[in-house]
C-alpha cells in the first residue's frame, strides 16, 4: 500500500532533525580549521620598553629583530616608555601590545589597584638592584648611610619603588635627604657633576647605563646592605649575586669582589583579550635556544617552565597555558570559543525556536488529525443510528444501503488507518477504540443481512416442502 502525503512529510522532517544534529555536531570540527587559519596572528605587534640605555629598551630591540625575522609578527616595533607603570596604562589604553614590566612592588598605593585587563605571559630576565655610591664616600660615610642626594628613578618605572623600598630598608630621613627622580642620562650625568651620592637602578645585569656609570670612574658598586632583612620584609624579591667581571674598567674589573643585591624579574605582560596565536608567536620566538643565548637569558635558558611561569604578577593569559603546560592543549582554539560565543547563542536559540516550531506544527497536526478522527467517529455513530431501523424483511433498496453501510465503514477504516502512524496506533487509545467500534458495526451490519438472508431462504423454503406433503 503506498504511503500517505502525512507519513512521507513526517519521514522527511524525521531526516532533516537528524542532518541539522549531525552539522551542528561537526560545526566546531569543520570550522574550526578554517578559522584558525582565519585568526593567524596579526603581523603588527608593539612592544613597550622603558628608558634608553636600560636594559628593556635593549632586550626589546633584540627581540622585536628576532620577531621580524623568525616569526609571523613581522611587523613588530618597540617604543620607549616611562618604565613599568607607564606601559600598564600604555597596555589598557590600547597604544601597546605587549610590554615589560617590574614585579614586586609593595607600594601601598601598587597594592590597591587590581589591573583586571592584565595578562601575564613569561618572566624574562632578574632585575637586579644596582646600589652605585659616589667615590668621593668613604666606608665609613657608607656604612653609617650618610648619603644626602637619593637617585630613585622617574616615578612611573621600577627603580622608583625599589628606590623607595632601599629609602625605607635603610631607615634614611625623608628631611635631611635630597630624593631625586631622574632617568638614566641624567644618573651618568649626577655622578660625573658629583651631584648624587647613592643610586638605586633595577636593571638587567650588563644594562647599558651600568656600562656608562662604571666609564665616568666616578661611582663604584655596593653590596646590598642587611640584605636578609630585606628580603624578610619584601617577598617578591630574592638574592642575586653580581658576579666579579660582569662590569669592567678599562683592562680591570670593575669591581674585585662578587656584589650581593637583590632581584625581582622582569614579567612580559599584556592584555587579557590578546588572540591566544600572537602570544604563542612571541613565546615560540623568545624561547628560541639562540636567541636566548644571544640575549644572555640565563635562567629561562637553564630553567625554562619553572622560571617562566614563577611568580605572575597577573593572571596567567591562555596563551601562556597553552605554550607551557603540555595537558593544556584544548583541540579548540580558546579564540574560535570566544569568538564564536554570539554565534553559538545565536544558533543555540535558532534551534531552541524551530524546536518549538517543529512541536507546535506537530500538536497542530496532531490535533488536526484528532479532528478528523472525531469525525469517523461521529460517522460511526450516525451509521449506528441509520442501521437501527433497518430491522426484519428488507426490501433489495433496504439490502444496498446496509451493504453501502458496509462499504463506507470499510472506508473509514482504511482512511483512518492511512492517516495515523503505527506508533500512534499503539499509544492513542482513541483510535483503538474508533477501530473497534468500526469492527463492531460491521459484524452488526453483516449479522443482520445474514439473519435477513437466513429468514428468507426458510420463507422459500417452507411452500416447497408443504407442496410435497401435499
């Protein structure tokens, strides 16, 4: 028996359910792919360093050529900035990209601020604080700390809050010294003039403007005073030994012994919406054994992951997780989430409507067709009632309409029948009851054109069999 209209459009909506759950189940598996291809890392890229002649300025410059030439950030470039705190609003303004930046403040003023739109990325190198007396001191002037001129740095960098940190370390009185902020021109500057007495600088070990000071033959190295209590009291920092022959004058080290100071690392950071791609870009390039040589990277050559990601200032962004952690390898890129995170709501409730609109359409059709049954029904029951009269000796007109009876219960069985699916057929209740009803009238119908067929033979018979008698 061929398919009705009603179970083939049921067939085909069947279908289509099951070919839109199986694209939307490979939409992250097809695309994906092509997006990742689509999000390659833009070419552009700005690095914030800090002061010329200090050690930001000239890792960045090294590391913007690296970019350059080894890397799809081709079109990196560095600026200089006022030092750390001038790249973090630099950072969250939008005019840089990455940037690097001095942990371990513990200014008061640092520790109540809470930069959400930061993301950290790596430690670079130590920071080492450089305590640089003038020469015309005597031990003595040192050892009892009588310096009257202070050079702490620009307020915006790092050298300022070490500054400040050694200011306090040493219990110097605000009143009776000079604190001078200066960049590093005007420190080579202060000491050839004799104009400072102790400088603090927070730099790279061999940063350029050591090299300066060290050719003025004005100024010589100090060991970090009660260093221990020092690192008591800031927990950022750790000890660090500058090494005899890391500075040298003329033909002769600069200094004869290994100077104790203290370090904090210099954090490569950047904003939390950063495209994962370009911050893996930039560890792949700066994690390059080469270039880590080149640049003198000591302890992310020897130490890699563990002094990478030691002590974030910030939140560690994706991008970090995904380079260093080798369980942390989503097959989704972070960025196609994100990225797709309106369009997934989007298809989300796109589905969620035609579902309602599928069951809708379905409880119409549904009702639609316990409409139609309702009309069986109530033909049944008008056969019912017409048949009822229809009792005793028919006439051959009374015959057809009880056989047309027949036919039209048999019709609306077959109608019926065609209409409802085999699953509705076991779980409606009406329509078993329509269908038994159907069967019910038509053995009534048969039964009483039998009984008619029997009482007239019998009719015929009898004369025949009182003529014999006869």
């Amino acid at each position: 028996m061929p398919k009705s209209p009603a179970s083939s459009n049921k067939s085909v909506v069947f279908y289509l359910r099951i070919i839109g759950v199986l694209l939307l189940i490979s939409l992250p598996f097809v695309f994906s792919p092509i997006y990742q291809k689509a999000i390659a890392p833009s070419p552009n890229a700005t690095f914030g360093g800090g002061f010329i002649g200090g050690r930001y300025d000239e890792f960045l410059q090294s590391f913007v050529k690296e970019l350059k030439l080894n890397s799809q950030l081709e079109k990196s470039t560095s600026i200089l900035t006022g030092g750390s705190y001038d790249n973090i609003k630099k950072l969250k303004q939008g005019e840089i990209d990455f940037a690097l930046f001095q942990a371990g403040s513990d200014e008061s003023v640092d520790l109540e601020i809470v930069h959400d739109e930061i993301a950290f990325v790596t430690n670079v190198f130590p920071e080492v604080a450089h305590l640089i007396v003038r020469n015309g001191l005597t031990d003595d002037q040192i050892a009892k700390f009588e310096f009257k001129r202070v050079a702490i740095g620009a307020p915006s960098s790092g050298d300022y809050r070490v500054g400040l940190a050694v200011i306090e370390h040493l219990n110097l009185d605000l009143n009776s010294i000079e604190q001078i902020s200066v960049d590093y021109n005007d420190v080579v500057t202060g000491f050839r003039e004799d104009k400072i007495d102790l400088a603090v600088l927070s730099v790279g070990t061999g940063a350029e403007v050591i090299g300066k000071l060290v050719k003025t033959g004005n100024c010589r190295l100090i060991n970090f005073p009660m260093r221990d209590a020092f690192l008591a009291k800031h927990v950022a920092y750790s000890s660090y030994t500058i090494p005899t022959g890391t500075y040298f004058l003329g033909g002769s080290s600069f200094s004869k012994n290994n100077i104790e100071s203290v370090a904090v690392n210099a954090q490569l950071i950047t904003r939390k919406n950063m495209p994962s791609n370009s911050v893996l870009e930039v560890l792949k390039t700066l994690n390059r054994s080469t270039f880590l040589r080149e640049n003198r990277l000591v302890d992310l050559f020897r130490n890699g992951q563990r002094y990478a990601t030691g002590q974030p200032e910030f939140e560690i962004h994706p991008g970090t997780s995904r380079y260093y952690d080798p369980s942390f390898r989503p097959w989704l890129n972070p960025d196609f989430v994100e990225a797709t995170e309106g369009i997934r709501s989007f298809v989300f409730s796109g589905l969620i409507g035609l579902f309602l609109l599928f069951r809708w359409l379905r409880i119409k059709s549904e009702r639609s067709q316990a409409h139609k049954l309702d009309e069986y029904i109530h033909r049944l029951l008008a056969i019912e009632q017409e048949q009822m009269v229809l009792d005793g000796d028919y006439t051959g007109e009374q015959i057809l309409r009880l056989e047309g009876y027949l036919d039209e219960v048999t019709e609306l069985r077959r109608e019926a029948l065609e209409e409802f699916t085999a699953h509705q057929l076991n779980d409606d209740p009406a329509i078993e009851c329509f269908i038994s009803m159907s069967h019910a009238l038509s053995q009534k119908v048969n039964a009483k054109l039998t009984r008619d067929a029997i009482r007239k033979l019998a009719k015929t018979s009898a004369p025949e069999q009182n003529r014999v008698e006869d």
